[in-house]
C-alpha cells in the first residue's frame, strides 16, 4: 500500500538587502544561492491535506485562495518589512560552515585518494560526495 503524506507545506519567500539589480519582488533562485541576497525570511505554513479538496474546481479555488494570502502576506512584509505570524530567526553561519564544508572537503580528498581511504570507501561512493560539497562551497561561500 501506497503512503500519502499527512500535511503540505505552503512556501513563502521575502527577501530584503538585494545586491543586485533586480526589483525585490523578482529574485531568481540563482541569486539566493549565490548570496546576492543578503536576508532571506521564509514564512511556511502547514496545512493538513484532509483540508485539500479533491474535486478540480475546488482546487483551483483552494490554490487561488492560497496565493491571494501569499501576496497579502508579502505585501505586508514590504511595507512594514516584517511577517505577520510569530517566527524563528537564525543567526547566519557563514564562517562556520565554511571551516565545517572545507573540513568536509579535505577528508573526502584524503579518503579519497590515499590507499587507506580507497579501503574505506569506494570511489562510486567519493566522487558525487566531493563534486556536490565543491559546489556549496562555490556557490555558498565563495560565489558572493
């Protein structure tokens, strides 16, 4: 038997303090990933999927009613330049996780191309695990 999930998860993104030269409202995924956009506020909201309609008309209004409280919502936060809800603010970790990453980075080298470390693991398992930390170290760290 099939699992369904139990809850969907409804994403909203606002950022602020843009170092490029797009409007803040046009923000490419490219651009958070790079670091263009120094701060980034995420508002997610938790719907249980009983609450989902199924009939295709009632999903259509379901999704245009979402999107009508998504751009309240982010009309609220650039006029005001804060969510409405009660939320979870994160320090930024940019030094730390670029020791931790470049850590990461020179183990796998050294597993990765030392008799010892070929006896651990195997190079199937090195090579995606070396080329994906490389490009959140580029991307992340370096990329701004």
């Amino acid at each position: 038997m099939m699992a369904f999930p139990s809850w969907l998860f409804y994403v909203s993104v606002a950022v602020t303090k843009v170092s490029s030269l797009q409007p803040l409202g046009n923000i490419l995924l490219q651009e958070l990933a790079n670091g263009l956009c120094q701060e980034v506020h995420i508002h997610l909201r938790r719907i249980d999927i009983k609450d989902v309609p199924e009939e295709e008309n009632d999903v259509r209004e379901f999704l245009v009613d979402r999107f009508e409280m998504k751009e309240r919502l982010l009309d609220r936060f650039y006029s005001t330049g804060s969510l409405p809800e009660k939320g979870v603010q994160l320090a930024a970790q940019g030094r730390r996780h670029l020791v931790q990453s470049l850590l990461i980075v020179l183990l796998a080298l050294g597993l990765g191309f030392t008799s010892t470390g070929l006896t651990w693991l195997p190079y199937h398992m090195l090579v995606p695990a070396i080329i994906g930390l490389v490009h959140v170290v580029h991307h992340v760290y370096l990329g701004r």
